[in-house]
C-alpha cells in the first residue's frame, strides 16, 4: 500500500481557504490545464488549481484569451478534476459566456461545475454584482478578477499596470467591495501596484490572490508555464522562474510553494508601485 492510498489528503474546501486570511497562511495557486499536472501541483501542496482561460494563450499558441470557448473549458477542467484529489478547482468563464445576463453565466458556469470546478472565476467590476448574486443563491462559488483583466485587453490597451491613479484606485476598491458585497468569496487581483493590493486586501473579509499586485495579499497565483519557464517570449516582470536553480519539475513546485509561504516571493522587484 502506498502512502496516498493509506492516509488520502483532505479535501480543501472554501472554508479552509477563508479561515487563511485570519491565520495568515498565504495560499497557493496555480493555474492547470491538465491531469497529468493536477495530480502532482495536488501532490506538492498546491491549495488552489485555477483551470484559467490563459489556456489559449498557453496551450492553443492564441494571441489572447479571447477565442476560448466553454467547451474548451469544460474540456480542460475535466481533465483536471480527473488527475486531481484534494486541491479547490477554479474554472474561468471564458469571455462571452457570462456577460449577457445572469442566466446565460449560470448555464454556462454549470457546465464546468458539472465538469469538476468548485468555483468559477469571472473578470469585472460592480456591474457583475447581479450576476455574482443570481450564481452564489444557486449554489456556485464566485471568484471575482479585478485589475488587468485580460479578456478585456482591447478596451485597456495592452497588458498594462492598472489602477496607477488614485481616481483608478478608488475605482477598483469600489468595485472590490461590491464584488463581495454581491457574494464573491474569493478574489483575484491582477497586475496592480503593491500598496493597492494591500488596500484592496486590508478592505474586505474574503481572500485575495495576487498576479503581480505585491507581497500583501492573501495568496498568490502564477501561470504554471511561466513559473516552469516554458512560456516562449518575454515573461512579465512578476513571472518568476522557479526553474532557475531547480533540476526537476517538483523541486520548482515545491519551491514556488515554500517562497509564497515565507514571503520570499513575490519581492520588490516582482511589483508596481503606484
Ligand atoms: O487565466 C488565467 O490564468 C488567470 C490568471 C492569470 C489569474 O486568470
């Protein structure tokens, strides 16, 4: 008998992931797209799998996450769910399949619910407080996506810092609030300055889970691929590669793992100031 099969993890639910802002144990999030890799982030210790849109982007050689469909969703959080045991799967709504009404998000947020998600993530301010309601009394746990949204890279001109100002600022603090307000019980703050980061996270009572938004919020997610310095290209300045020093795969997981935890990541040099 092997160890896993002796003494099976438990499963992380939203209330281990909550309880975490109080305790002050950073969360651990990455993003996944198949089984084969959710089973051993979910061996390391990773608490969160985010089956992310950025899928497009990583795995189908898109220029943005903007062509991914809910049934490529579906697909990848299946496959996900399959391979993994005990960590909490997010799955990303992909753009076009949330922002028509709150009917059309829930349809469409059951369908990777059905697939393995536990939560679904969508990307916006205030005027998605219906939506997040309509999913949260029927039963789907919301993870909001403030900041750099990517599905939104068009109207915001590129992959750009966001929030720099302090009317910008306000605004993003004030959607955060209505996101909560709505429902919303996690949130992911993208490619914003540190002291934001820390003030979004200062202001509500749900976790937050940073890309690039400084070392203060209650956890971290990276791009698997960016981490494991398979992305081609440049990687952004807040993509650190855990390859570097590594020689295999785990020992970059693990040590991903052990820098979020300590705060040894994200440093200075992995954020924005206002
Ligand atoms: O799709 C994704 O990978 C994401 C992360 C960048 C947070 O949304």
């Amino acid at each position: 008998m092997t160890d896993k099969e002796s003494s099976p993890k438990r499963k992380i639910t939203i209330s281990d992931l909550r309880c975490r802002r109080a305790s002050l144990d950073r969360i651990t999030m990455l993003t996944c797209y198949d089984a084969a890799f959710a089973a051993l982030l979910d061996d390391c210790g990773v608490d969160v799998l985010l089956v992310g849109d950025s899928l497009g982007m990583v795995l189908q050689g898109h220029q943005s996450t903007i062509p991914v469909t809910i049934e490529d969703m579906a697909y990848h959080t299946r496959c996900v769910a399959r391979g993994n045991s005990s960590a909490w799967i997010i799955g990303d709504m992909p753009f076009g399949s949330y922002q028509e009404s709150p009917a059309q998000a829930y349809k469409n947020a059951a369908i990777l619910m059905a697939a393995g998600a536990q939560m679904v993530k969508l990307e916006g301010g205030a005027w998605l407080a219906p939506t997040i309601k309509f999913l949260t009394e029927r039963g789907i746990p919301v993870c909001g996506h403030l900041g750099l949204t990517p599905q939104s890279v068009h109207s915001l001109g590129g992959y750009k810092v966001q929030g720099r100002d302090e009317s910008a600022a306000n605004h993003l603090l004030a959607d955060a609030k209505a996101l909560e307000s709505a429902g919303a019980q996690m949130l992911v703050l993208e490619l914003i300055p540190s002291p934001l980061g820390q003030r979004v996270t200062d202001s509500l009572t749900i976790p937050t889970i940073g890309i690039g938004a400084g070392p203060h919020t209650t956890g971290q997610v990276l791009v698997l691929h960016d981490i494991l310095d398979i992305t081609p290209g440049r990687r952004p300045r807040f993509a650190k590669n855990f390859m570097h020093g590594q020689t295999s795969i785990r020992g970059a997981i693990a040590r991903f793992i052990y820098e979020v935890k300590t705060g040894e990541y994200p440093a200075p040099e992995h954020g924005f100031s206002s």
